[in-house]
C-alpha cells in the first residue's frame, strides 16, 4: 500500500498492483507538485518527481524501512488554507503519515533536493528557489531531523528518484524541451506568488494531524547523492 497526499488535501491509500510504470526497473509513482507519498521498502514502489524552484523532502525510517517524499511550491502562508503545495502543510501530513506506519523521529535521517533558479532572477536571498530550500533545511533543524544530503539550488531542473533503503538519484536536466517546460510552470507559479499572503518564515513547532503522471520523461542518467 502507497499513501498518497493529493494537491487539495485528501489522503489515499492505493493497492501497490496499480504502480505499472518503470524507472530503471524499479515500478514507479510520480509525485506532482502539491502531492506526497509513504510507502515501505517491502512494497517495492520506488518515487520520482520533476524539480524546479520547488523541493521535495525525503525521510527514512531505517527501523521501519519506510520512506517518503514530497514536493512542494512554496514554504508557508498566512492564511488558514489547507494546500499541499505549500511546505509546512505538506511535510506535516506527510509525517503524520510515517508515523500512523510505526515510525519513530529517532530513526529517521533527511534529504533535500531542488530550488533551482529556473528563471534566473540573480536574486539570490530572494528567489522561490531559495527560500523553499531554506525553509526546508530550516524544519529540519527545528524539528530534530538529521540531514544526511541536499542536493539544491543552480538553475536547471531535477529529475529525483527515491527507491529501497533511501537510495536517492538524481539528473540535472539539460534537455530543452524539459527546462522549457519546467521554465513556463515557473512562471504561472510567479504569478501565483504575487496574488498570495505574504509568505512568514518557519519558526518551528510542528502540530501533527491526522493517478500517475502519464506523461513521458527524458531518461535518466541517474547517480547516487
């Protein structure tokens, strides 16, 4: 069984048969932006997701052999709304869910990836990028979590693959057509920001509570971080 954390807050719990899609021999789910998912190395389900200025957190229980990863647009907001796309929200649902799955924060180790500057703005405190990893490696801190790698910032896109044992590869993105498309993702995501709260910076405290991307992706050359 996968849980899935969908963009408008719901949580699924879907059959491990569904997850037909290959990378690199492993069965495959694909996590868009605003979305997590935990499962446990038994199921043998591994996770990917396509970065920009977004971040995806990866945790490991190495107890429990349970892992997870999401990604998310933006760190926190203001307002009262429940929305995955925003970091805080999203890291909190996702634990709590490690955590229904006997999962203990002694036993479990972080990475960080993403918060490129795909639209190259050269701002470098300044940019959605930066402060997504900031806030990133901020919880970590705050919340007791050990951060055993990041692998952030520049200005292309990532391709992130989280399989067994929190084995975690990357590619940085060079084809065109894929930065393209992060590139324009990016800048509905500008104009998103500029109608949104103002975002406030995490300061610790968490309050716990309780279909696959069709589209092709160019392949991996994938390595160990």
């Amino acid at each position: 069984m996968i849980v899935i954390g969908h963009k408008d807050g719901s949580i699924e719990k879907a059959s491990i048969s569904r997850f037909t899609q290959k990378t690199k021999g492993y069965n495959t789910h694909t996590i868009i932006g605003g979305e997590f998912a935990v499962g446990k190395d038994i199921d043998n389900i591994a996770f990917k997701t396509l970065l920009g200025s977004c971040v995806a957190i990866m945790f490991y229980d190495n107890v429990s052999k349970v892992k997870a990863m999401n990604h998310f647009l933006l760190p926190t907001t203001n307002s009262t709304n429940d929305d995955m796309k925003y970091g805080l929200y999203s890291v909190e649902a996702m634990l709590n869910e490690m955590y229904k799955l006997g999962c203990s924060k002694q036993n479990m180790t972080a990475k960080i990836s993403g918060g490129a500057d795909i639209m190259q703005l050269n701002m470098s405190s300044n940019t959605i990028g930066h402060r997504n990893v900031e806030f990133a490696k901020d919880f970590c801190k705050s919340e007791g979590f050990k951060l055993v790698s990041e692998h952030t910032r520049g200005e292309h896109g990532r391709l992130i693959l989280l399989a067994e044992e929190f084995q975690t590869f990357i590619k940085v993105t060079q084809k065109s057509e894929t930065d393209n498309k992060i590139l324009n993702e990016e800048k509905a995501l500008q104009t998103e920001i500029t109608k949104a709260p103002v975002i406030k910076e995490y300061v610790g405290g968490v309050d716990l509570f309780g279909a696959d991307e069709k589209e092709a992706e160019p392949e991996m050359e994938i390595e160990l971080f």
